[in-house]
C-alpha cells in the first residue's frame, strides 16, 4: 500500500516546528475553519439523547434519508433509502467499491495526477492501475478520448474526481455525460469523487449520477470533511444500485460494524440545517485562490493556472530546472513554507507543486513574499 503524502509532509512541518522553526502550511487538504455551531450542537443533543450504541450497518435510517434530500438538492435526482450507506469518511466508500467490483488484474483507470488512496488501493485488492496523464493544456481535465484508449477487455471500473485534487479542475457537462455513456455502453463501472463539489468558483457541478441515477452503473461518493469542515467527524456516505448498496452492507459489518451513531445526527443537521457556513468559507476560498494564483504568477519559475473548483492550486515550476520533490524539501527545510511535490499525486505531478490554500490570506501574503524573494519577482 502507499500513503498520503500531505501526512507525510504535515509530520516533517511539525517536526520541525518543535524544533522551534516557523513554517507556514500549506500541505494539507483540510478546511482552516470551525465546524458550524448548530453541527456541534446536534451531536451533543444525540449524545443526551443516547446515540451512543450500535445503529444499522448501512446508518440510521432517517440520516439516510436526510441523504436523499441533499443528493436531490445538489444533483437534481432524489435517490431510494436503499442505494444510501453512510461511512466513517468517504475513503471506505472507494475502498468497498473495488472489493465489491473488481477481482485480481481487472483495471482501473483514473487521473493522473490524482489522490493518491485511488493508485494506492488498486494496487491493495490485486488490481491494475490504469492512470490517465492529465494536461495542463487542456485544463487538467480527463476526456472521454483519453479514456477510450486505456480501455480494455478487463476494464471494470473509471474514477472521476471533479472538481479535482491536486489540480481544481472541473469536468465540463459534455465530458461528464460521454463518461457516463461510456460506461453504459461497455458495462464498466463509474466512481464519482465529488467531494469538493461544493468548492466552485466559475461555472457549475456536473455529476454522472444524474444519468442513471445511481441505479446502473454510477457510485456517487461524497463527505462532510470538506464542505462542512468536519474532517476529524470521519463521515462520508455513497449512493448507489440497491444491490451494490448490500455488498458495501456486508463490508461494514465486517469491518467497522456501522458509523458512530451520534456524529451521524450531527450530519443528518449538516445536510439539512442552515448552509450559512458553507456559502461564507466558499466565498473566502475564492478570494485566497485569487490572491495565491495571482501572487505565484509573479514569481519566476511559476506558472498557475486559475482553477475553477476544491481549493488547491497546481502551479507548473518546470522552469527551476529541478526535480518537484526537490522543490518541496527546500521550500521546507530552507525557507519555511509546507506544500506537496506534484509526484505525491503521481508521475504525472513531475514539474509541478500544489499549495492548499487553506490558510489565512496574511500567511499566503507571506508566503508569496518569500518565494518573490527566493525566486526574483517576474
């Protein structure tokens, strides 16, 4: 198995930290923002109320239904009870699909660069990753052409992550939809990573799941880390066939029994209660990634597209004529600044670094000032 290389680097940043050194982070992919009062409140209700036992494998029934409201507000379809299972975070939803669909050497295709659990889990239950090298000339968007010529006999499930880590770009509705036809037409699976769907600056969120549903071949996954800041909550949920739904029943039982009773009611109000704090730290988003794309671009050696959605930027540094990882240690150990080589995020990463920018806009005005000092200032 491999890792996830925002620890990794999160771990040397506060190494270092002990050590009395200052670091400015921006490695991790973790909203810099509370969760929401009245979040906080539900769960501390559900613990009066005495959620702390076990609860249905596949949730509470009445969270899944609050699933199936907010999937009909954010996608346009309303799905059944059945095709709903709520998880200690969204990985398990990813993890449990390729133990329920795929067998040993069957392929996987998915981005490249791309969260690099997808690589890592593929290669976990004996299957062959297939990754799509991504461009930054064509908005690091994978197309229905890019996949049609990985697709083989074996294929038997496609990963789409949009909006997309590390690069926020955004899937465009004529690619979604020939993704979903694809899929249809040759019997492959599809996986829909959205949870940054709620991180978007330009345009609008098109899902696969609105073709079939969730009924046929699409895996809809989602969480609250991101949108409602609750990283530490662990919960995400899928939606999916009824009959898939049952295999991913199984899995649970097997593995964690069923997700923490009372952090679910605090989702059950994150889904349905007031979305003030989602609409606020959104609009904040937009301004640091205004203030960070503009700043890297006029440091030398950088390049930043602007990116429509999540909140990273994926700024090309070809020109510094040296290895990403390189770049990466530097930045740290010399000059303070946390961020992640574009190789964490696979081959296609090489040339590349991604700053979250989920950090005040004083640390990024500071981090900006650094690099212009270091690098010259264009």
């Amino acid at each position: 198995m491999g890792t996830e290389s925002a620890f990794e680097s999160l771990a040397r940043a506060r190494a270092l930290e002990k050590e009395g050194k200052r670091v400015l982070h921006f490695e991790i992919g973790e909203p810099d923002f509370p969760t929401a009062p009245h979040i906080n409140d539900a769960a501390k209700k559900a613990l009066d109320a005495g959620y702390t036992h076990y609860v249905p494998a596949p949730g509470i029934p009445e969270v899944r239904e609050a699933v199936c409201e907010y999937v009909e507000r954010t996608r346009g379809f309303r799905p059944t009870v059945d095709q709903v299972i709520i998880s200690p975070g969204a990985k398990p939803i990813l993890f449990f699909t390729l133990l329920a669909v795929c067998d040993k050497n069957e392929q996987v295709i998915y981005q490249d660069p791309g969260f690099p659990i997808y690589e890592s889990m593929i290669r976990y239950i004996g299957g062959k990753p297939v990754p799509v090298r991504l461009k930054q000339k064509n908005g690091f968007r994978m197309t229905p052409e890019d996949i049609m010529k990985k697709v083989k006999e074996r294929t038997k499930l496609i990963i789409l992550n949009t909006p997309h880590n590390p690069t926020g770009a955004v899937s465009s509705e004529e690619d979604v939809k020939a993704i979903s036809d694809l899929c249809h037409d040759k019997g492959i699976w599809l996986l829909a990573d959205e949870v940054y769907h709620k991180f978007l600056y330009e345009g609008k969120h098109f899902s696969p799941s609105v073709h079939d549903r969730c009924m046929d071949h699409t895996i809809l996954m989602d969480g609250l880390s991101k949108t409602y800041a609750m990283t530490g909550w662990r919960l995400g949920f899928g939606v999916m066939p009824p009959e898939l739904q049952e295999k991913l029943t199984t899995l649970t039982i097997n593995s964690v029994s069923c997700t923490s009773a009372f952090s679910q009611m605090a989702a059950r109000e994150a889904l349905l209660g007031p979305q003030d704090s989602v609409t606020a730290m959104v609009d904040e988003f937009r301004l640091r990634r205004d203030l960070i794309v503009g700043g890297l671009n006029q440091v030398k050696g950088f390049r930043c597209e602007n990116p429509p959605g999540a909140f990273y930027v994926f700024p090309n540094i070809k020109k510094l004529h040296l290895p990403s990882k390189d770049v990466e240690m530097h930045l740290l150990r010399d000059l303070g600044i946390a961020c992640l080589a574009g190789t964490a995020f696979g081959a296609g990463g090489e040339g590349y670094l991604r700053f979250s920018y989920a950090s005040p806009r004083d640390k990024i005005s500071e981090m900006l000032e650094i690099l212009k000092k270091e690098y010259g200032s264009k």
